[in-house]
C-alpha cells in the first residue's frame, strides 16, 4: 500500500477521534481547561511511557497512537474552555477532514515533476506559503474554528516528515507516523503559554525533525516484519 495512502487514513482517524474526545468533554460539567489539559498530558506521558518502552510491539505502538489522539482531544477541550467558544460536532469533524485534503493536495503537486525532483525545497515553501496563508486568514476572519485547524495542522505537518522518512516494513513505518504525532506536545505547549499567559491569539507553528527528506510519492510500504 502506498505511503500516502496510509498517511492519509491515520492521520484521518487520529484528527476524527480528537474531534470526538473534544466534543464530547463538552458535557463534562466538571470540566475545566487546566482539568482537560492535565488529564490529556496524563495520557500523552502514558502512552509515551509505552512507546519508550515497548518500541517493537506494533499493538502497542497502535494503542499509543490512539492515545495521543485522545490526548490532543483533551488539548482542544482545554483550548475551548479558555476561549469560551465551542464547535458542533459536524464543524469539528469538517475541520478534520480540511486537514486531509491539506495533505492530499501536497500529494497532488508532487505529481509535478519539478516539485518531485527538488522535493526538499518544494516541502519548505510549501510550509511557508501555508504559514502564511493561515496568518491571513486569522487576520481576515473571525471564526471559532481557525484555532482548531491550526492545532490540527501541527500534528498533520508532523505527519507529512513522516512520509519523508525511509521505511522498510509497516512496523517501521507506523513506528514512523507514532512518533510523529507527538507533535502534540507543541500543541501542548502554545495552549499552555497562552493560557498562562492570558493572552488568547490563534496562530500555527509548524513541525519541524531532523528527518532526511525523501519524496513519498509512489512509494509502498511492504507488509512484512508484522508481528
């Protein structure tokens, strides 16, 4: 199965389930930002606890996955509360799927052959453009989303250094896109300063690794090595 393909599915599954987690805290009357937000790191360090621990169980590695999607929920939970604003469950959702088609949209360019021959280069501006794109937006607008897709957009560029990374069976690269979405720790970071801060702005920081960028187009992922 090709690589993009793959990306494209978790990364889907992850954001959908955040959105799931954030939206359904709302009914939580106890519920405040520091409680979401300390319980999401709760889960983060657990599962990241298990990553560390268990770096060849490919179970494993899915569960823990699967928590800091459940974490990043939290993390959006506490942002909510703060700015006292919420989304229904079809914006959140909208949003999630906006992120997909971010991806799906780079995956289209690289079909270029100049952006696939310099993808390195190609990949910075790429970013940059979106950076800036995403300022204009939050300058031009005034919308209860906006924060959520730049939130969103951490993990899923965390997701796109993924795909430039060498893998040579499933295991490697789900252990790959794991350690991506621990980009959620940077979303961790900015709702904390801002909150402790007082200070609510919506902006986007992108991910950024010490990866060897390789362009993702038309490779596969072999099923081998599965336990």
């Amino acid at each position: 199965m090709k690589k993009t393909s793959l990306v494209s599915l978790l990364s889907m599954l992850f954001l959908i389930l955040s959105s799931l987690v954030a939206y359904y805290l709302k009914d939580q009357a106890y519920t405040t930002e520091w409680y979401s937000f300390f319980i999401g790191i709760g889960v983060m360090v657990i599962g990241g606890f298990l990553a560390a621990t268990f770096k060849r169980s490919f179970l494993i590695n899915v569960f823990c996955f699967l928590l800091n999607a459940v974490a990043l929920g939290f993390f959006i939970r506490a942002w909510y509360h703060y700015r006292n604003f919420d989304n229904s469950l079809i914006t959140v959702l909208l949003v999630s799927l906006s992120c997909v088609v971010y991806l799906w949209f780079f995956f289209g360019l690289l079909h270029i052959p100049l952006f696939n021959r310099h993808y390195g280069k190609f990949l910075v501006v790429y970013l940059v453009l979106s950076f800036i794109g995403y300022l204009f937006l939050i300058v031009t607008t005034k919308t209860t989303y906006l924060s959520t897709f730049g939130f969103y957009m951490i993990v899923e560029i965390a997701f796109l250094f993924s795909l430039s990374t060498k893998a040579h069976s499933l295991n490697e690269f789900f252990r790959n896109i794991l350690i991506s979405s621990y980009s959620i720790v940077i979303v961790a970071i900015i709702v904390a300063a801002i909150i402790l801060g007082g200070e609510a702005i919506d902006f986007d920081v992108p991910g950024s690794g010490g990866f060897e960028l390789r362009s993702p187009k038309d490779e596969r992922i072999q099923n081998e090595g599965h336990p």
